[in-house]
C-alpha cells in the first residue's frame, strides 16, 4: 500500500507587525510611517503555509504561548489547512514575534523575538513521534534551539523520512545536526559561514559554493537573490536556474515561500531540477505581489 506523501514542518511562529515606509530609519532617526499591519509569520509558519497551498498534506510542530498572537498563529494555519496537532500552548512564555519595516522599494530589515520558540525541544518531539515516523520530508530552520532540530532528524531518519534544512539565520550547524540532513538550501551569506570561502551572489557564484558544500551534506541549494539558484549533490548532478523577471514589490518571505513549495515537490517524487523551477516561479510570483494583497 503506498502512502500519501507528508511533510512536517517543525520549526519557528512569529506574529508578524508590518511597518510601511519611505525608507528605513538609519541609527538614532524617526521615519514616518505611510501604514502597518499584523501578519502570521515565522520562518517555520510561512513555510508549512507555503507546502500546504500546493494541497501536499502538511502538519506543523512548535509553540505559541497562551495569549492572543500565539491565537492568531493557530487560527492562521487553520484557514490555510496545515494540521497543528502539534504546536503546544506554553502558559509560561510569551509567542514569538518580529517587526519588519518596509521602505519603498520592498527591501526591509526586521527584529525578532524569539519567545516560545526558543522552547522547543525533546517533548515536543516525543508528543509527536507517531507524526514523524510517517513524515516524508521534514523541514527545519535555524530559529529554534540546535538541539531540538537534532531530535526531530533523529526520529524522521529512523523512520526512513528525508530531512531538509532552510539553514537560516546565518548560524553554523552542530556536528550532531550535519549528518542527519539530506538537503541544505541557503543564500549566500549561509553558504559563506558553512563553506568557509566568500561566496559571490552570481549563478557561477552559488554554483561553486554548491560544490564545496555537497563535501558536507548530500544535496545543496544555495540561492544567489535576484540571479536564480543553484544545485548540486554527491551523484554529480547540478543545475542552474535563473531567477523570474519581475517588478518587485515585497521581498518579505521569498525564502520561505521557496522552501514550502520545493519541500512539497521534493516530497511528491518530483525530480529536482522541475522542484526548483516551480519553487522559483513561486517566490517570483510573491515577491510581485503587493504586501497588502497577500493572503
């Protein structure tokens, strides 16, 4: 009997507070605003939303605290079908959150708070064990505790799932963690921390950081901004694609937009090369998309 596809997410839920501007403020100056908004946010969050819209069954492990940001995240995945059996109610902290401020080109800066996420650890995995033997991919960020990231590969790998990593924040990864990763996908900075070498934020650029990394880990997507992204693995296949033209509005969760859709495709079977275009053309298509139009 085949089972259906399933990927899990396990990983970070901010509650997001968009600031539009003209430009972002610069040390000890104030910048009037033109508008704000609350938005679900995360890397962890945006990407199971992301997996999910592609109608790949997709379920979520983190934490939220007992207060209204932490109801906004659940009611959030809610609306967009991801299952958060899984994302704990903890009384004793307060949910995740960051500031994002916009100027008016789409470009922003943000802090984050890391909150109930910073609690995530070996009971969330073992609430959740009978979820992840059934896991086909499980997705990971770097916003959660190192050794929680650990747990959760351990438990998938066992089961024979896949793991895949959107290493970021820029942070290196333990010598536990490396060995249970199947996929690494990072942008240029990431690629630089991990390789050691400077990275050029070029196709050719993201292509050879690529190759350095697969001495590391199996499969590696490094993504090089508005040039496209590479990839390589241990078999010896690589590819190149550029990035989709198109009129940026927002570059606010691109990444993680990307991460989704490719976990979905990689969880369905579908070759690498047509996983990257369509999470390409994904990210392309948000990153066209005005802030105040998503949904």
């Amino acid at each position: 009997m085949t089972t259906a596809p399933l990927v899990t997410v396990f990983g970070s839920l901010h509650y997001d507070i968009a600031v539009m501007g003209p430009a972002r403020p610069r040390k000890g100056e104030t910048v009037t605003g033109t508008s704000w908004h609350p938005k679900s946010g995360g890397k962890g969050g945006n990407q199971a939303v992301s997996s999910a819209r592609t109608g790949i069954a997709t379920s979520m492990i983190g934490a939220v605290a007992d207060d209204d940001f932490g109801r906004f995240l659940i009611s959030n995945l809610d609306r967009k079908n991801v299952d958060h059996t899984f994302v704990r109610r903890d009384a004793s902290t307060s949910t995740g959150m960051s500031v994002a401020i916009f100027d008016a080109e789409g470009d922003y800066g943000a802090v984050i708070v890391s909150g109930s996420n910073l609690t995530l650890g070996d009971t969330d995995v073992a609430a959740a064990q009978d979820l992840l033997t059934k896991t086909t991919l499980l997705v990971l960020q770097s916003e959660i505790p190192d050794a929680a990231n650990v747990a959760a590969a351990r438990a998938v790998k066992q089961a024979g799932g896949r793991v895949l990593i959107n290493a970021a924040p820029a942070r290196p990864l333990s010598a536990d963690l490396q060995p249970l990763i199947d996929i690494i996908v990072v942008n240029a900075i990431e690629a630089e921390l991990l390789a050691g070498v400077p990275v050029v934020e070029t196709l050719d650029g993201a292509l050879d950081a690529a190759r350095k990394l697969v001495r590391i880990f199996p499969g590696v997507v490094v993504t090089a901004g508005g040039a496209g992204v590479a990839y390589a693995n241990r078999d010896g296949e690589e590819t190149v694609i550029a990035a989709v033209k198109v009129k940026v509005e927002s570059t606010h969760g691109a990444g993680d937009e990307f991460i989704g859709v490719l976990a979905a495709e990689i969880a369905s079977g579908r070759a690498m090369t047509d996983a990257l275009q369509k999470a390409n053309k994904a990210a392309a298509r948000l990153v066209g998309t005005p802030e105040k139009d998503r949904v």
